[in-house]
C-alpha cells in the first residue's frame, strides 16, 4: 500500500515537471551567489546590475576628481571599463557586503576578470588586502609598460591614506 502511494506521488511529480515548459531567458541562470546581467559602470571599480551596486573585488581605481596633470583618471578608468564591457553581459560572483551596502564582486565579462582588465591597462592596482595579491602580476605588468596612469604624471597621493600592502 505504501509502494503505491510513493508510485503516485512520483508519477504526479513526473506530469507536473512534464507540463511545465522552460521559458527563454534574456539572460542563463545563476546559482543564488551570482548576479548576471547588462552592467553599467558607476566609476572603475564599481557596477551596477539590475540596480544593484557591486564593488569589484580586490583591486582599486582612482577616487572622483582625481588628476595627473591634466588627465582625470576617475573618469579614464570608468571609461575603459565601460569600453571593455561594451554591453557583454557580465556575471559576478558575489561575497559578501561592503560598509556602504554595496555587494562585493568578482566580476567577468566575455569570460574575462574585470579586475584583470582594469589592472593590466593601468587604470587602477592591485589590493593586496582584498586580493591576497591576485592581480599584482598585472600592476606590475602595466607600471614597467608605463600603461594607463602609471605612464602620467601623478602625484604622491593620488591613493590617499589607503595602504596597499
């Protein structure tokens, strides 16, 4: 008697699953950790998908209205990073929050890490706090290249206070 009503609830479960049809998405799935979608770019570091702001993870870009000489860099690396989207959809695996409420990503686009990118065309370093060193081939990479802003004439606190060590 048991087995029969195990056989029912299966077969039931079965036709349930059969009539259900899967419906086309703009976008793949993604496990509950993942956000995917078209990103804009709020500066060189940070994103936002379906209205939801992503700090990129590990890396840092210049902060608004920083200069070298006449070049302002906030804008060179949200500008690049823009560039290097270029309506690709991106998927970030998101860790975690940070102070501001913002999600903290790792992002990719067209199978490529942001971060990678923005570190190997010199707009922005690596955090090694955040990074355990992860893009520090690629800062040291675009400075000996003299790429992006480590080929301009920045000054001594273009970084601030912070300390990337």
């Amino acid at each position: 008697m048991m087995k029969r009503h195990i056989d029912l609830i299966c077969l039931g479960l079965l036709m349930v699953a059969g009539a259900c049809e899967q419906t086309s998405q703009e976008f793949p799935p993604v496990a509950q950790s993942q956000l995917a979608g078209t990103a804009s770019v709020v500066d060189g570091d940070t994103i936002e998908i379906h209205g939801e702001r992503i700090r990129l993870d590990g890396f840092d870009t210049p902060e608004r209205g920083s200069m070298c000489g006449a070049v302002n860099v906030y804008q060179k690396a949200a500008l690049a990073l823009d560039e290097f989207i270029d309506q690709q959809t991106v998927v970030c695996d998101i860790s975690g929050k940070d102070r501001y409420g913002r999600s903290i990503g790792d992002c990719s686009a067209g199978g490529k890490s942001l971060a990678e990118y923005i570190v190997s065309e010199g707009w922005g370093r690596d955090w090694p706090q955040f990074s355990h060193g992860a893009y520090a081939d690629e800062e040291r990479a675009a400075r000996n290249a003299k790429r992006g802003l480590w080929g301009l004439q920045c000054p001594d606190d273009l970084w601030g206070d912070r300390t990337y060590k």
